[in-house]
C-alpha cells in the first residue's frame, strides 16, 4: 500500500528498525464522516498522482 499512500511511508523514516505497525487508513469527507469511497479511489492511484489527488 505505500505506493498509494508515500506520506504514510515517508512518516515510518522516524521508527525504529524492526518496528512494526498495525491500523488502519480512513479517510473524513468534509462533515467529518468516514468516506470508504474516497479511500478506494486513493488505492487505484500510485506516487505523486496519490497525494496530488487529495490535495
């Protein structure tokens, strides 16, 4: 999943070796429901195209 989602990935650079995580991604629409669709949509994108699809 790190190519759809490099902020996520960028952010593990502080961790240290060996750690391992476990969640979940959600994504809010603008009332602050949780907005699945949007999380899909984030999934069929790759690198720059991702984030640049949020913002």
């Amino acid at each position: 999943m790190g190519p759809a989602f490099p902020e996520a990935v960028a952010g593990t650079a502080q961790l240290a070796d060996a750690t391992a995580l476990d969640g979940e991604l959600v994504v809010w629409d603008a009332a602050g429901r949780l907005a699945f669709e949007r999380l899909q949509n984030r999934l069929a994108r790759r690198g720059a195209g991702a984030r640049a699809a949020e913002e």
